[in-house]
C-alpha cells in the first residue's frame, strides 16, 4: 500500500469543516497515518475516525448530502473506533435537546448545544478524566468553545468528567466524547486511546482473515 507505514493506523478526520489539521497533526505526534475524510469512498481501510469540533449543523447536512453520513453510521455499527470532540461528540450522540439536525448516532447520549450560556461560551479549565488524569499525567487542560454537555446518557455509556456538575466526556465501548477540544491545547492522550483501539481492532481483523485463509 502506498504511503502506508507498516504498524502505523489509518485513522481518518471527517474534514468537511472546523478544527480537523490539528487532529491531524496529533494523530501523527502519537502514531497514526491521519486521512482526510469527506467522501464515502474515504472511509475504505481506515482503523478508526476523529470527529472534530465546527458546526455541528454543517457538519451533519454536508455529510449527509454526500453520502457520507449514511457510510460512516455503518461502519461505526461495524464497531469502527471513534473521537467525537465539541461537534463530533453532537453528531455521534442519538439526540438534541433541541431542534432536529441530522446526527450519526451511534452513541447512547442526547446532549445540549452551547449548553454554558453566554458569559461563559470559552473558557479553558484543568479537569480531572477518569482514565485519563488518573493515569500519571494528570488533569486535563480542556478548552470549552461554545461546548455542549452530556444531557441523557443510557447504561451503556460511562460518564468520564464532569465540569459545573455535567458530563463533558463519555465512553461507550469504542466510541470516546469529549464536550472540550483536546487538540488545541497539546493534548495527546485522547488520541493515544483512539490509536491502542485501532491497533487492537486492526489485530483483530488480521486473525479474522487468517482463520479464514486457514479455513480454505
Ligand atoms: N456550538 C457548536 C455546535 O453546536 C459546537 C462548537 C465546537 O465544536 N467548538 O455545533
């Protein structure tokens, strides 16, 4: 394959609008090839994807209109692993509070957009991540830009952090929110998941296969 580093994932970033270059130079600082997504046909061999922070009404009415949306929902019902930050975490959530916007879904959350009121529509706050922060480095230097919050959450799904007293990063199997952008403020562990769940899916396919050659 041409241009690909063995051992290295290819990890896609819906690339349509918003804060997607520094996703991808984050991916590359811990490991991963990043390719820009903003076609169907982009979402071929790729070991995981990064939804970034933008408009998350954008971002859904594009993809939607080209097919990508309707593409992604299944590959994430393929269990591709995921990062949805500030907007990516709206578009992968199965609902808003308000209004209707087209969403992936895939996440068993329903959220609130701009959920911290005028006067506080950016702020950047150190913020403790369970599995994150706990992890030896710790807090998290979270940059909120009109972010959202964790409203509804199913059993399924793992609230992480709080701030103001409401989910701003969650977990679901493979899929990973956060309402903050951690690419914008040298950021690296959310991403160092994203890359081990890739790695681990990728491994995963490769005995797949090999059973199945084995098999003939
Ligand atoms: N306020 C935006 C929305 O609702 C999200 C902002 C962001 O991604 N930084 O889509």
């Amino acid at each position: 394959m041409v241009g690909a580093t063995l051992g290295r994932p290819r990890i896609g970033v819906l690339s349509i609008q918003g804060a997607f270059a520094e996703h991808a130079r984050v991916l590359e600082r811990v490991g991963a090839d990043p390719v820009d997504v903003r076609a169907p046909s982009d979402l071929d061999g790729l070991d995981a994807i990064v939804l970034p922070g933008g408009e998350s009404t954008t971002l859904g009415l594009v993809a939607e209109e080209s097919g990508l949306l309707d593409a992604l929902r299944a590959r994430l019902a393929d269990g591709l692993p995921a990062l949805g930050t500030c907007a990516g975490m709206i578009v992968l959530a199965r609902g808003v509070t308000e209004g209707a916007q087209p969403l992936l879904g895939g996440m068993d959350i329903v959220v609130r957009r701009n959920a911290f009121g005028r006067q506080a529509r950016s702020f950047e706050t150190l913020l403790d991540v369970s599995g994150v922060s706990d992890a030896g480095e710790g807090p998290v230097d979270a940059v909120f830009i009109r972010a959202p919050w964790i409203e509804e959450w199913g059993p399924g799904v793992e609230i992480l952090a709080e701030h103001a007293g409401h989910g701003v990063a969650a977990r679901q199997g493979d899929l990973l929110v956060t309402a903050f952008h951690p690419e914008l403020s040298g950021e690296h562990r959310f991403h160092e998941w994203l890359v081990a769940r890739a790695r681990s899916r990728r491994e995963r396919g490769d005995e797949r296969r090999e059973r199945h050659v084995g098999a003939q």
